[in-house]
C-alpha cells in the first residue's frame, strides 16, 4: 500500500479469471512513463486491450493515446472503459474519441469499477471482440 493506505500497483498486476467458458489471464500496469518498457512485452502475446481512463482526470488523454501507441492497439480488439462515471467529470466519448484517436467501431463504456456489473460488462464485451477478431 501506499503512504495512505490504499493499495497501489507497483509495476504490473497479475491476475486470472474464468469467464464464460475463457480463461483469462488478466495483466495491468499503470500508467507512467517509467513503466513503459514493460508494456511491450505485456502486450506481445495479449489478445485484447483494455484502456482503463479516469473520467475526473481529461488531462490523462494524451498519456492514454501514447500508450495505445505503445502498445500498437490498432493490431488487436480494443475496448476503453472510462472509469469513476459516476462522480461530475469531464469526458465524454466525442473527446475520448478524437483525443485517442480511435476508430468507431472501438466501444467506450462509462462506467464505474465499484459496480460487479459494469466491470463484467467490460470483460464480456472483450471476450466477444476476441472471438470475432481476425488473428
């Protein structure tokens, strides 16, 4: 944890779920540039991509789209799920949209990571993608 006590990722988290008939191996990183080097290798042998963005912070676009660079996103299934939704923000999906650069096709959910509900629709939603990607 952190100087507060909150729980915080020091360089990448693990984790594995098993949904709707997938197992899923499920790898995050923050998002800082001192991380950088690893995202590559993260995403080397990934199926999907899910760009997690805080719906409070705007000024974390330009980082989000460097990172879609990074990660060649435009080579796999892409899903954005924007984050704390339901507290005031700033974002909405025209901005996201062109600030990330992203095709219409990509889907960007609103959502908020406290609700089992909108986190699963976000993971089902990969899992279709995956599926019916061209590999």
């Amino acid at each position: 944890g952190d100087l507060d006590g909150y729980r915080t990722t020091v360089a990448m988290d693990l984790g594995w779920l098993h949904f709707r008939g997938f197992d899923i191996t499920i790898f995050g990183t923050p998002g800082q540039p001192r991380f950088d080097p690893i995202i590559p290798q993260i995403v080397k042998n990934a199926m999907g991509i899910i760009l997690l963005l805080d719906a409070t912070r705007p000024d974390g676009l330009l980082r989000a789209r460097e990172l879609l660079m990074l990660a060649h996103a435009e080579k796999l299934p892409l899903v954005i799920a924007v984050n704390k939704s339901d507290l005031p923000h700033h974002l909405d999906e025209k901005t996201i949209r062109e600030s990330l650069n992203i095709r219409d096709d990509v889907p960007v959910f609103f959502i908020s990571s406290l609700k089992q509900s909108d986190v699963h629709y976000v993971v089902e939603s990969m899992v279709d993608r995956i599926t019916r990607h061209p590999y």
